[in-house]
C-alpha cells in the first residue's frame, strides 16, 4: 500500500491535533512498511521541512523526526547512527537553503540546525554516546551560538537539555568542556553562563570550575552564582552586558572586607576600571523570559526555605565553626537577591521594556512548585509595589493588562495554597507597602483575597480548615493591623492621615470578610452539625459587631474623627445587613451589640447616653390649637421617661429570648417572638445611637409585646408589625430593609387581606412628591400637589407614548402642557400668599410658646412682633437662637436691649433666678430649634421651577423604590407553596394590573408583570360561595383589557384571566362543563363588543388564549 504522502502536508498545520495525528500515522506506516527507501525519503522530507519558513512547520516536522530517528535506533538491518544523523542533517540542509548566510535563510538554516540536533537528543537514537561525539554536538551547538546573538539562548538551552538527558551535570569531562567554550567567548559571567552554572549541582560548581581554563577576572566569585558578592555582577548579566570580575580571588575579597579603607579603595578601582572600559550590551530586547529565571528563582527560594528553618546560631570563638557558619551564611537567598532585583527591574529611570520583563519574572515567581506564603513579604518590596499601582489604576497605561493579570495570578496563587493562610501573608504584604491598596490602585485584590474562603473546592461536611483561616484574618485585622500598618512613617504630619486610612482599611475588610464569606457563614450555621464550629463563627461575628460599637458607642481616650465615626456607622450597619441575610432570625445579631452596650451604659462610659434624651417637658400645653409640635417633632410623647422606656424593652427582650428557648411555643408564636426580639433589639441599638425616633418604637413594640403576653387577638399585632415592616422597607437603607424583610418572613404566613391592604396602599399610592409626603405622613402643600401633578401626567404621558406611539396621549400631553402654563401665574401668586400665612402662624405659635415658658403676657412678645415685619422678626429670633444656645441667660438680656424701650414693659428675665432659668432652658431650645425647622421647610417650599423638578425627579425615585421593595415581598408571598394557593393571591394579580396602569416608572411596570406571570403559574382555592366574585372578577379584567393603552396591559389581563378561569374549574372537576359555560358567556360578550366597537383596545390574543387554554384541556370522551 505504501506510505501516504498526505502526511507530510498535514505536519505543517497550525493545529496541534492534526500536526500529532499526521505524525502517528506517518510513523505507523513506514513502521509497517519497514523500507529502506521509505525510511530515507522520509528523512530527507523531514529535514526539508525544518527549514521551513511555513507556521508551526518546524514543530511538526522536529516531533515526526524525533519519532521516526526513535524507530531507526532499533533498525538493525539500517544501523542508522547519531553521528550518521549530524552528517546528513548538515549536508542536506547546504543543499536545501540556499544563500544561507543572508537574511531569512540564514534564519531558517540556523533553526533548521537546532531543531535537528534537539530531535536527536529527545529520540533513543542519543541513549548512550562516547564522549567524543557528546563534544562535537556541543561545538556544533557552540558555532551555531555564536553565529548571532538572538539564536545564543537556544543553543546554550540546547546544550543544557542534552546534559540532563544524559545526566552530564557531575560529568568531569563536558562541563569544564563547556565552561572552556563560555570563558573563551566570555560568556562565563552572562545569563547563558549563569544557566550552566545552576544546571551543576552546587556541590560540584567550584571543583569543575577548577578543572575548567577560566581567566580570573571572568570567574563567579567562589565559582558559584548564588554567593554573596555576585550580586552586582548578576545585575549587569540581567542588563545583557559582558562584564569582568575585577574582585580576585574570594579570600583575598573576605578579608579586604573587613577593612573599610580596603572597601574605598576596592570601589575607586572599580569606578576607574569601568570608565576605561565601558559594559558592551549585547543583544536586544526580547518579549520572552530567558530560560535562566526558572532555577534561578527556584534555587533562591529552596535557600530561602533553608535559611528560615535553621534555627539562629550563637556566634562561637572556635575558628572550626566559624568556617561552617561562612558556608551555610553565604548563599543568596531570595530575600538578599530581590532587592537588587527590584532596584534593577522596577527603578524610577527603568524603562516599560525592563519593567515588562521584571512583570514577567514576578507573575513566574508565583507559579513556581517551591512557592511559599511567606514570599508574598519579599517579592511585593517598594519599587515593585508602586510599578503595579500605577499601571493598575490607569486602564491606558502600557503596562495596565500584564500588572493586572500579575496581581490576579497571585490572587490565585493565594487560594490555591490552601495548607497555609496564604491569603492574610498576600493582604499583609500589600498593605504593609500602600494601605488602601484597593482604592489607590483602583482594583478589588483585597477584597478578592478577603471573599470566597468557602469555595467549590472546599468539602461541605469539613469547614473546620476554612473557618480557621477565616478566624486569622479577622483577628489580625482587629487586632494587629492596626500597629502593624500605622507604624510605617516616622513623619508626624503623616501619621493622622495614615491613621485615618488605617482605620478605613479596617472597617472596609471587616466588611468584606463578612460579606464575601455569607456562604461560609450560611454553611455553617444553618448546614453544619457541629456545635463548636457553629459557636466559633457566631463568637467571631460577635466580636466584630463588639469592635464596631466600641468605636462608635464607646467613649474612647483618643475620640475618632467624624469621618470615621460616619464610616465606621456605615460599615455596622452593612455587617448587620448581611449578618442578618445569613441566619435568617436564628440568630439575634443586633441582640449581641445591645447587651453589649447595656454593661457599657452601666458604667457612663458610652458617648450618647440615655440621659441626654431624658424627661422632655411638655412646652405647648396651656395652647392645644397651636401649629408648634415639639414633642411630635422629636419623635415621641410629652412628658415620657425615656429611660423608662428603656428598661421595660430591654426587660421584654430579655423575657422573649427566654421564652424562645422554651419549648412550649408553637411554630407562629415562635416566629413572631424571634420577629420581635430582633425589632426591639434593632430599636434599643437606634436608641443608644441617639435616635429619638426609635423611642415611640419601642413604645409601639412593647404594646405589642403585652398584647402578645397576654395572647390577645393577632390581628392587631399583625397589623403593628406590618406598619413597622413598611417604615423600614421603604427606606433607603439596607439594613432597615433586611430587617423589613425579616419581618415578613416571620409573620407572611399569618397575613390575611387586611394587611395586604396596607402593602396595597403603598403599590398605588403616586409616584410624585404629593404621593411621598402622603405615603412619609408629611404636610401636603397644595401647589406643591397640583404642580406635581402635572409633571407626573407628562411623564406618565411620554412613558406611554414611547411604549405605544399613541396620538391621543400626545395630545393628551400637549393639553396638560398648555393647561399648566396658563395656571401658571395664579398659582404662584396663591402660593406666595399661603406661604406669608404660614410663617404669620409660625410666628404667632412660638410667640405663645415663649410666653408660656417665660411665665409672661402674651400681648407684651405680640406688641413687639408687630412693630416688625416678617423678614425681620425672623432674623432677629435666629440671632437670638444662637446666642441663647451659647450664653443663655446673657443672651435673653442682649435680644431685649436690641428692641430698645419696648422691653421694659414686658421684660421679666430680672425677676427670674438663675436656677429658674436654667430649668427652662432645655424648654427654650426646643422652641427655637422647632420655629427655625418650620421656617426653613416654609423656605424650602419657595423654590424655582429647576429645584422643584429636581426635587420631583427624587420624589418619584425614592416611591419607585419603595413599590419595588413591596414588590419584592409579594414575590416572596405567590413563592411559597403554602402561600400561592390562597385566595389573595387574586388580589394581587388584580392590584397588580392597576400598578401596571398607574406607574410611570419602567422598572416598577416590568417587575408587576414578571409577578403576574409568576403569580397565574398556581391556582388558588375558592370557596363556593365565592364563585360569584370571581366571575365578578373576571368579568372586570377582560372590561380593563378593552381600555388597555399598551400591549403589556392587555397581554397580563389575558394572563389573570386564564388564572380565574383555571382556578374556577379547579374549585370542582364534576361542574366542568357549567364552569365552563359561564366563563365562555363572559368571553363571548367581550368577544362581540370588541368586534362591534372599532375603539375597543383589547387584542385579539385575548380570545385566543382562551381558545388555546381550552384546547389544552380537551379530552377523549367515551
């Protein structure tokens, strides 16, 4: 049959599958054809096609050689022999390339020649050669080195590959052969003579280097690289330059050392040696790694593992030790080499060529099997550090892909070793060189580092090793990075800005350590069995929740900055948000701070105290008709012990944590009871905050509680904690959502329509700003509502035009437009009147006030007000508000003596004592601190056209954030199977069609359509005697289909109505055919009207869905 010549085609493919198929099969022929002929066509094909200019060509065709020489080696009829090769191989090629001393084809004849000989060395053709045909194949190697300089590594590379093939290494014949050639050349003290040199067992180096003719000056001092003393000559071989060893012999080096005048002058000659003559650079820059740096840096590191496990040796007077001291402390290590490598490579005059290939060699290390964690310290040095920053943070950098793929590898590089924390060694080492490494390199490292202990690697059933490295790094960013990274600079006008950032640092990994490892906590928690394990990582968050309130809560001997308190509060409340999102209630995370803070608040030692919200006195009492609400303002009633207040939720928490350990609960009181141990705690943690408002939570909480005690009727209770869940849901804050959500979780299964209702309430409430402050409990200003409305109708008119291209909306549009334009002037100038009404109110409230408290006639403050105008009075009160908070009693003596003789009428402050008047003081404040708020809300309603659809924008924002969120717990409702069959999931199908109607926000419209496909998947159940409605029902969503204005509309109304009808059948199989009936009727009737009425905006895919549902549920009668 022959061989294919098919073959020798297919090995030039770029397709290192086809290259390997056709060499399998062209050694599997000619094995089977066994021909002389055969055998030599092939060699000479192959040896052509070395010399290949064609890509990938010389691959293919060296591996078939490598084979095919493989299978002439045990030829015995051939005797085909490795000199016979060299032989060939050279007088084929001079006959092949032509002109081969020119350009290209001294190219191809030179690799052509390398190629050869390395598919000699890898084929058994080379098993066992005399030395003399070991010596020609390295001059062969050696002229072809010295040919041109870009061909020198590969041949030097070359010849290593053949001393480890034949374990040469040790040979006292080849390697001073070798050695010979390189100091003949001088190539002794370049990167390829430091190669052959660590190829040599270092054992070895100095007694071959003997037997080798090198010059003195050529020679490694204590013929062995990685001693010290070589370092700069390793400098100059990583520049690409010839250099001399001027040192001498290394004895004579030790002991000049020792004398520093020995040293100058050693470095004068060195100075004067290097002006005379000069480095010679040779060669050019190359893209890729020289094959040097992988048992370079594998040897440092093995000397480095070496030098970190001796244990340090006291200095002895006998000159015996001193010599093996000398031995073991003259290595180079990795620590000593890298400095000079940084300085080298990363310098600030470096070019992005040398600082390319000292990227290279960094992003190397990492991959290297004796890679330990320990080296992150030593090769993240200064220099280096600041290269990876600044091309890191600037994407048009030159350098910014190869920094970012160095540091990712050595992300990588610390999750893989997972035998050691080698993520805290990573985190430690960048941030022992810039703090904040994240922000100033605009990368995620750190939190990268920080995330994802738990990962897919890792074994569900034995976290016991994740959790460990995560209980490190916690405690060594509490506890040790703190003095670790803020001892860094010795400059005093550095040290507040490093401490601040310090800190951030530490509140920022905090977070990040939490938030990125919710599924190791989540495992561990709810999935593991082990107890020690689960209280391991419940006393850890603990103690992170502790470290945060110390900081925030706790008077501290050197008090934080505001910057840090703000950051500090914020990054609580995110730990407690994803704590929270982890346990779902089976822990009492805000439970830890508060008991926490109590012991705290024992001993005064907390910032904020109780004490300062403390016993508010009524103001207005004697006016009950007045505008001025103090109390109502500050968040809680008159006359009201806050400490009180405090101490019974704090008794209720503690009777509630009790009682959830009992066993005597069912499943709905117990989920209320964990509901409600988490709101009171969340609002004991607000109050020591200084938060007025969380006392008429708390109120609000404890009447719950008793009603709850007293097992009194849920619904009420339902209703409070609902109201409660909504406060918090429709907040911007994370934390206030988790807990929203906790709240629903607990009590969802236990609603029914009355408290949907309020969920309902929030879905069709307007996305205006009339629609905020009504949903906020805020006053309505009347101008404020009609202008909103109208910005609302032209949004909610271009939002449909856009969806729909309808022509009645634009003119709907355009009416609007115009109908507000000519309102316009009116309502500006009956605005402006309103609002000089308000302020006369506000004024004449607090006049009353004042009297009130100052035990004075009210004519007396009103006679002065009058003889001024608004403008002024207001003012001269704000000026007398700030003196009053300063001065107090002086300040009401300087306000009188600025309305002259007027004062002496009514002025009282003489007949009052100083205790009298510091008992009013608090009084007095308050009046002030609420006449100021009513007047800037009054001021801030005055505002431009600009501010007021600035503020209307934020407005509709804000309440479509609110109806997602209830969006969001609906979801959860028509989600779970317990659920999803009840009858009020009806009413949300059908508040869900009037959002879609009513929103002007694309997302909130979206999202009430995926509900509603999700919601019409189930059926729910109907009692018979609702039947009625739920036709009633239907009925009423196929007349809102033919009013639809957009596509969306009708298409949902098809879907609701579908669920009606499946869940009408449901209710009894055996009145199939009357349900059936009935819901046809109601179809037929809107199929008539929408073909008689050209208006009707139903689509015809109304009717055929049905069709289709209809068709679905045909079956075979007998």
């Amino acid at each position: 049959m022959g061989v294919s010549k098919d073959h020798y085609y297919r090995l030039a493919s770029s397709l290192s599958k086809e290259r390997i198929q056709a060499a399998t099969s062209l050694i599997k022929e000619l094995a089977e054809e066994n021909s002389e002929t055969e055998y030599k066509y092939a060699l000479q094909r192959l040896m052509s096609g070395l010399a290949s200019g064609h890509d990938s060509a010389r691959i293919g065709f060296s591996m078939c050689l490598t084979e095919l020489l493989s299978l002439l080696s045990g030829s015995e009829a051939l005797k085909y022999t490795a000199k016979t090769f060299l032989s060939d191989l050279n007088t084929h090629l001079d006959k092949t390339v032509k002109a081969k001393h020119k350009g290209k084809n001294l190219r191809a004849y030179l690799f052509a020649k390398i190629f050869g000989i390395q598919s000699l060395i890898g084929s058994s053709l080379l098993d066992d050669p005399p030395h003399s045909l070991i010596i020609e194949i390295i001059d062969e190697l050696f002229s072809i080195a010295l040919t041109k300089s870009w061909i020198r590594e590969i041949s030097v590379v070359t010849i290593i590959k053949l001393i480890n093939k034949l374990h040469l290494a040790a040979d006292r014949e080849v390697i001073p052969y070798i050695l010979t050639k390189l100091a003949e050349n001088s190539l002794v003290l370049s990167m390829d003579g430091l190669l052959v040199y660590l190829t040599i067992p270092v054992a070895e180096r100095k007694n071959l280097s003997d037997l080798a003719s090198i010059q003195r000056s050529q020679h490694w001092k204590n013929d062995d690289p990685l001693t010290k003393g070589n370092l700069a000559v390793l400098k100059d071989a990583f520049l690409d330059r010839i250099v001399h060893n001027d040192n001498g012999d290394d004895e004579d080096n030790n002991e000049s050392e020792t004398n520093e005048k020995d040293k100058k002058k050693k470095k004068k000659t060195k100075a004067k040696n290097d002006q005379q003559q000069p480095h010679i650079q040779k060669g050019s820059w190359n893209p890729q790694l020289h094959y040097v740096w992988v048992p370079l840096l594998s040897e440092l590191m093995e000397n480095e593992r070496e030098t970190s496990q001796e244990p340090p040796q006291k200095k002895k007077k006998s000159s015996k030790g001193t010599k093996n001291d000398k031995k073991t402390s003259n290595k180079l290590s990795l620590a000593t080499f890298w400095p000079t490598f940084d300085a080298t490579f990363f310098s600030a005059n470096a070019s992005p060529e040398r600082k390319h290939t000292g990227l290279q060699i960094l992003d190397l290390s990492f991959k290297l099997p004796s890679f330990i964690p320990e080296f992150f310290s030593v090769l993240f040095d200064q220099n280096i550090t600041r290269c990876l920053i600044n091309h890191t943070s600037k994407k048009d950098r030159v350098l910014h892909s190869l920094s970012v793929n160095v540091l990712e590898n050595a992300t990588k590089t610390s999750k893989t070793l997972r035998h050691e924390n080698a993520r805290l060694c990573m985190v430690r080492s960048l941030e022992r060189q810039c703090v904040l490494f994240d922000r100033v390199s605009k990368s995620k490292i750190i939190r990268d580092i920080l995330s994802n202990i738990f990962d897919d690697e890792s074994d569900p059933n034995n976290l016991e090793t994740e959790v460990t490295f995560w209980v490190e790094i916690i405690d060594w960013i509490m506890n040790k990075s703190y003095n670790e990274l803020s001892s860094k600079t010795n400059n005093k006008d550095d040290t507040h800005s490093l401490e601040e950032d310090v800190h951030t640092f530490i509140f920022d990994s905090l977070l990040n350590v939490v938030r990125g490892n919710k599924r190791l906590i989540k495992a561990v928690i709810e999935k593991s069995n082990d107890k020690v394990l689960t209280l391991q990582v419940i006393s850890q968050c603990k103690e992170i929740l502790e470290y945060f309130a110390k900081v925030i809560y706790v008077k501290a001997q050197i008090p934080y900055s505001g910057s840090t308190l703000k950051l500090a509060k914020d990054r609580l409340s995110s730990v407690l948000s994803d704590l929270m999102e982890c346990s779902k209630n089976q822990v009492d995370w805000s439970g830890f701070l508060v008991e926490f803070l109590h012991k705290y608040d024992q001993s005064n030692e907390l910032i904020t105290t109780i004490d300062n919200l403390d016993k508010i006195e009524e103001v207005n009492d004697a006016d009950q008709d007045s505008d001025v609400d103090v109390d109502a303002d500050m968040g809680y009633d008159s006359q009201l012990d806050i400490k009180q207040v405090k101490e019974k939720s704090f008794k209720a928490w503690n009777e509630l944590a009790k009682s959830v350990k009992s066993t005597g609960l069912n499943i709905s009181k117990s989920r209320i009871s964990k509901c409600l141990i988490m709101l009171l705690s969340t609002a004991l943690l607000e109050l020591y905050g200084g938060d007025s408002e969380s006392v008429s939570i708390l109120n609000d909480l404890d009447n719950v509680y008793e009603d709850f005690k007293q097992g009194n009727e849920s619904s009420n209770i339902l209703d409070t904690l609902i109201d409660l869940m909504l406060s918090y849901t429709t907040q911007k804050s994370k934390l206030k959502k988790r807990i929203g959500n906790n709240i629903w979780e607990s009590v969802f299964l236990d609603i029914k329509q009355e408290q949907l209702d309020r969920l309902f309430d929030v879905l069709m409430t307007r996305e205006n700003k009339a629609g905020m402050e009504q949903l906020f409990n805020q006053a309505i200003d009347e101008y404020e509502d009609e202008d909103e409305d109208e910005d609302e109708d032209e949004d909610e008119d271009e939002g449909k035009a856009n969806e729909e291209n309808e022509n009645s909306e634009n003119k709907l549009k355009e009416g609007t437009e115009s109908e507000s334009e000519s309102e316009e002037p009116d309502e500006e100038s009956e605005d402006n009147v309103d609002r000089n009404e308000k302020i006369e109110e506000v004024e004449k409230s607090a006049t009353t006030a004042l009297a009130k408290a100052l035990k004075i006639e009210e004519a007396g403050l009103g006679h002065r007000k009058n003889n001024h105008d608004i403008s002024a009075n207001r003012e001269a009160d704000e000026k007398e508000e700030q003196e009053q908070e300063q001065e107090n009693d002086d300040d009401n003596e300087d306000d009188d003596d600025d309305d002259d003789d007027d004062d002496n009428a009514y002025e009282s402050d003489e007949s009052m004592s100083d205790e009298q008047m510091l008992a009013i003081d608090s009084q007095l404040s308050a009046i002030f601190q609420q006449r100021k708020s009513s007047l800037d809300e009054l001021r801030s309603s005055s505002k431009n056209g600009n501010e007021r659809k600035l503020e209307a924008k934020n407005a509709r924002e804000l309440m479509a954030l609110c109806k997602l969120r209830v969006l969001d717990l609906l979801d959860s409702y028509v989600s779970n199977p317990a659920t999803q069959i009840q009858i009020e999931c009806a009413s949300i199908a059908i508040i869900l069609l009037d959002l879609m109607e009513l929103t002007i926000d694309i997302n909130v419209g979206e999202k009430a359509h995926k509900l509603i496909k999700k919601t019409c998947k189930h059926t729910f159940q109907i009692p018979e005697d609702k039947l009625g409605d739920i036709f009633d029902l239907l009925d009423q969503v196929l007349s809102r289909a033919s009013k639809g204005k957009f596509a969306a509309l009708g298409q949902a109304c098809s879907q609701v109505a579908i669920y009606l009808v499946r869940s009408i059948v449901a209710v009894n199989p055996e009145k199939y055919e009357e349900f059936i009936s009935r819901a046809t009727e109601i179809y037929l009737k809107h199929l008539i009207k929408w073909a008689v009425t050209p208006r009707d905006k139903a689509n015809a895919s109304l009717f055929t869905d049905f069709v289709n549902w209809l068709n679905s549920k045909r079956t075979p009668r007998s």
